[in-house]
C-alpha cells in the first residue's frame, strides 16, 4: 500500500537522471570553490583557479549533452496549473545559468591573460584571446550569475522538499 506511489511513478529516462546527478555533483563543488578561491593562500591559488575552471568546463560539455537528451527525450511533466509553470521557469533558469556560467568563467580568464589548461594537461582553445577592455565585464557577469545562479538553487531545492516533505508527492522519485 505504502509504496504505490513508487509504483506508478514515471521517471526521467536514465541518460536524464545520470545527466542531473552528474552535474548537480560538478555544481556542489564548482561553486563553493568558485567562492573561496580569494581566501585561499596565494601560493594554492593558482591549484584552486586550475580545478575550478576544469570542473566547471566540464559542467558545460555537460550541460550542452544534456540539452541534447533533453530535447530528444519524452519526460515526465512536472505538476499542475501555476506550480507547473514555477517548476519550468526554475528549470529553465537553470538550464540557462549552467550554460552562461562556464561560457563567462572560461571568456573572463582567457580575457584576463590566462587561458585554461584543462586539468593542467589539454590546452584550450578560446575564441577570444587577452582582452583587458572588456575582462571586468565578463568577471562581473559570472560573478553576478553566480548568485542568479544560487538563488535559483534555492527555489530548486525548496520546491523539491515541499513536495517531499509537506506535499507528500512522487516528485524527488522521477529523478531517482
Ligand atoms: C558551472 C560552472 C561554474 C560555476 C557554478 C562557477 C561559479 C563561480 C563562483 C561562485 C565564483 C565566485 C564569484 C565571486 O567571487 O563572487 C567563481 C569565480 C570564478 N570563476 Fe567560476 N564557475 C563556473 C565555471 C567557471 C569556468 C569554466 C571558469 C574558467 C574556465 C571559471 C572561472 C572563474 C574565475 C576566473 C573566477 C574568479 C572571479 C573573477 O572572474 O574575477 N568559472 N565561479
Ligand atoms: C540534492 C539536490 C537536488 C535534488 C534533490 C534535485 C531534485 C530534482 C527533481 C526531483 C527534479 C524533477 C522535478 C520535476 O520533474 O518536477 C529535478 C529536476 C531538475 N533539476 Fe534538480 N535536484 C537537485 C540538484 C540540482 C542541481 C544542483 C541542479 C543544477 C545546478 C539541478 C537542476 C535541475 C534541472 C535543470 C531539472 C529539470 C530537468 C528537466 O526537466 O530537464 N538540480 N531535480
């Protein structure tokens, strides 16, 4: 009785859920890091700024991957009425802030001077080299996007525990 719920849950396909998980895991680290890179001793800086931007990029291929799926796979539809309507601006919002986190990150420190070297082993090619004009601009929109980007989370995970917690639903099963 107890777990009919389960039952007849339709779950995301599971390139979708490994996808979310994937990078939800890249997310908890890449962003935390991204914060305390300031604080960190100068001489471990550069290792901090090194593994940041090798998580994040890969957070982007990802990303694009998973858009991929996403719009080639059926999902599950997420509530009714104007909770459907939140449920698909969070997401959407997210998906957005996934792609212009990494693309800002990687332009801003190709633009300060310092192309990434992924993983300090695979050099990568940017579309834009050094450009101190417009560096700043693009730190501050991935500094900016980053707290769109936690703000978002926030409605992201509220959302998923009001409906575990309070409302009781099949929602956290389609993405297990
Ligand atoms: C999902 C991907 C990413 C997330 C969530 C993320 C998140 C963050 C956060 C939270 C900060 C701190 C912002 C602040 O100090 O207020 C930061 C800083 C920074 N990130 Fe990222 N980041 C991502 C990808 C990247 C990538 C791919 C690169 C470069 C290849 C990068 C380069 C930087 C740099 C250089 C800073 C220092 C701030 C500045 O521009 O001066 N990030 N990031
Ligand atoms: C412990 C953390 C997390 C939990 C429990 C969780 C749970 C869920 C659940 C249950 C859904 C399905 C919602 C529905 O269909 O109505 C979902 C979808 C989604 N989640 Fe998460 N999530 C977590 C972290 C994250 C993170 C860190 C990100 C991105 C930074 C993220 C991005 C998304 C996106 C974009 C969707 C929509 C998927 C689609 O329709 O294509 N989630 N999440």
């Amino acid at each position: 009785m107890t777990h009919d719920h389960q039952i007849q849950t339709i779950r995301y396909p599971g390139a979708m859920r490994i996808m979310h998980w994937l990078v939800a895991m890249l997310v908890f680290v890449t962003w935390p890091l991204g914060m305390v890179i300031k604080f960190v001793r100068d001489d471990i800086k550069p290792d901090a700024y090194l593994l940041h931007e090798s998580l994040g990029f890969m957070a982007l291929w990802l990303m694009l991957a998973r858009i991929g799926i996403r719009l080639t796979s059926r999902v599950p539809r997420s509530g009714n009425g104007s909770m459907a309507g939140m449920a698909h601006l969070v997401h959407a919002g997210l998906y957005l802030l996934l792609i212009v986190m990494p693309v800002s990150g990687f332009l801003a420190t190709n633009a300060h001077g310092f192309p990434l070297v992924w993983f300090d082993i695979l050099p990568v090619w940017s579309p834009l080299g050094k450009a101190p004009e417009i560096a700043p601009l693009l730190s501050t929109v991935h500094r900016w996007s980053a707290w769109i980007l936690f703000g978002l989370l926030a409605l992201h995970l509220g959302g998923v525990l009001f409906h575990h917690v309070l409302r009781r639903d099949d929602t956290l099963y389609k993405m297990l």
